[in-house]
C-alpha cells in the first residue's frame, strides 16, 4: 500500500515525520508532494498512490480519475467541502475527516480575534469587555464546545443553536440553548459562527437574520465563507454603523469590506484556525491512524460519504 500526503499547505515537519512512523510500522509506504504549485503535478502523483492526506488540497472528478489505484481519502481537519463526495462514491472511494483534531486551535483563535475587535484593532482608543456580554455559538460541534468552554471562563452568559445537536446535550454543558437561529441572534451581543457550508447553510448569514442583533453586535467567523451572503452583509454594515464583522475567512470582496468599513471590519490574510503546531500534529497523526485502520480492520468510523 503506498499513501501519498498531497499538501500545498505542508505540515509541520514533525507532523510528516509522526505520520510517517505510524504508516511505516504498518508495512506500508509513504510518498510526500509539498507546495506544489500546479494541478499537473497533483494529477501525477496520485497515479500509483492507495490513500492520500490531504488539508485544504481540492480533490475532485480529474483527481480520482487519474488515481486508478486510490481507496481512501482522509482530510486532516474537520471541513470537507474541498473533496466532491459524489466523485468519491462514483469512484469507489472512501473519505474521511478528522473531526475534534483543531478544534481547540479554532476556539482558541476565535477569542484572539473577538479580544481584537472589541478593544478596536488595538488602536489607542477605549473599547470594551467581553465580561458579561453573550457569546450566540451558531453550531455546537467540536469547535463551538470549545469555544463556549473559554467563553465561561471569559465570564461570558453563552448560548447554542444548532439544528441537529439535542437541547439536553447543549444545556448539559452550562450553555443556554436556543430554539431557533433568529432566537439565538437576538439574544446575542456577539456571534460566532461554526456551521459547515451546505446547500441550506450558503448565503444564511444575511441582512434579515443579523437585524436581530444589537446596533454593536459583532458577527465573527472562523467556519466557512461561503455561508456569508457578502453583498447583504456589506449593506447592513454601511446601515448600522456600530457593529463589526471580524473572519478568518477572507471574503470574495475583502476589498470592498476594508475599504468602507477600516475600523469595523478584519480578516486574517489567510486561514488561521488550525495553524498550530498542536493541531498539525493532532490532525496529520489521526489521518495516518484511520488510513492504517481502514486498511487493517475496514473501520470506516470517520467516513463523510455513502
């Protein structure tokens, strides 16, 4: 068996090396392309490979049908939208995530950009504390139990909605739990945002569901960007001149964010949330083991497709 780990975002080095260790012990063979910079090069070194390990790499219809050989695909990370599940399926393939491997990496990055925001992007001016204020969790997985975690400590009143989580679950851990998104948006000073993009979740965040905030509120992202509906996003901005928009996903129209809105508006120059060491390693090291346990026992426990 030979697995390839195909990273244009490489891991950390010690990452290689422990998932290296874990396929090796198996008896199986490891093959590593990093900072490629083309899809050709992609295309060609999936040809001979029977697993791979990705990050953020696109691994779509022309991937699987150069990789003749391929079995199984694990993304280090809990988001998957950048695999077409439905090619894997059509191929065969079996994919997988790493679901909890960064989410205390991503909590911990939400609180380093709310701490930013609230004291106004460090510019010499008085700003506020997040000492009483209440923290919405709009989706309560992995990441938003961690970040109600350090909210509590913050000495933050925290609140959950999430559709497919059980009110008993949420409330179990000390959160408020909300019947429903607009309730949650209305109940909350600041929101932070965890929701996969879906077909039901692209576009969500808009004009309508932020006017259930306070005049300054502040939306924060560390998910996906595709949920945020930009256009209707840019309009309420320039309506509410109070409230801030702060994201480690920068938007399509960054620009245009920054431009008009220099003091209310921050967007990390690329995707933060899992860049730790911590979390490379947490997430590269789970990859290796579900791959040797797919191999070795069929264990599927983490698969994300039918």
């Amino acid at each position: 068996m030979k697995v390839l780990i195909a990273t244009e975002k490489p891991f950390a080095k010690v990452a290689v090396e422990g998932i290296r260790k874990e396929v090796e012990a198996a008896g199986y063979e490891v093959a590593v392309l990093e900072k490629y910079t083309d899809k050709s090069q992609l295309l060609e070194a999936v040809k001979n490979v029977n697993a791979i390990i990705i990050r953020s790499d696109k691994i779509d219809n022309e991937v699987f049908d150069a990789a003749k050989e391929l079995k199984i695909v694990v993304r280090a990370g809990a988001g998957y939208d950048n695999v077409d599940l439905a090619a894997a399926t059509a191929h065969d393939v079996v994919v997988m995530n790493t679901p909890g491997q960064n989410s205390n990496a991503v909590a911990e990055l939400a609180f380093g950009l709310l701490v930013y925001a609230v004291r106004n992007f460090y510019n010499g001016t008085a700003g506020t504390e997040l000492k009483g204020k209440k923290l919405g969790i709009h989706a309560y997985g992995n990441v938003g139990r961690n970040v109600a975690r350090i909210a509590r400590g913050f000495g933050m009143e925290v609140y959950a909605y999430d559709a497919f989580c059980p009110r008993e679950a949420i409330q179990s851990d000390g959160t408020h739990a909300c019947a429903s998104v607009e309730e949650l948006y209305k109940v909350s000073d600041i929101i932070s945002l965890h929701i996969p993009a879906t077909a039901e979740t692209k576009n969500s965040i808009n004009y309508a569901l932020l006017s259930n905030m306070p005049e300054n509120g502040i939306l924060l992202n560390t998910a996906r960007k595709e949920v945020i509906n930009e256009a209707e996003v840019i309009k309420f901005l320039g309506d509410h001149p109070k409230f801030k928009y702060i994201t480690d996903i920068a938007p399509a129209a960054t620009a245009e964010f920054a431009e008009k809105f220099p003091e209310r508006y921050f967007a990390t120059p690329k995707k933060m949330g899992a860049q730790t060491a911590e979390a490379n390693i947490n997430a590269g090291l789970a990859a290796a083991k579900q791959i040797v346990g797919y191999f070795k026992s069929g264990s599927e426990k983490f698969r994300v497709n039918k």
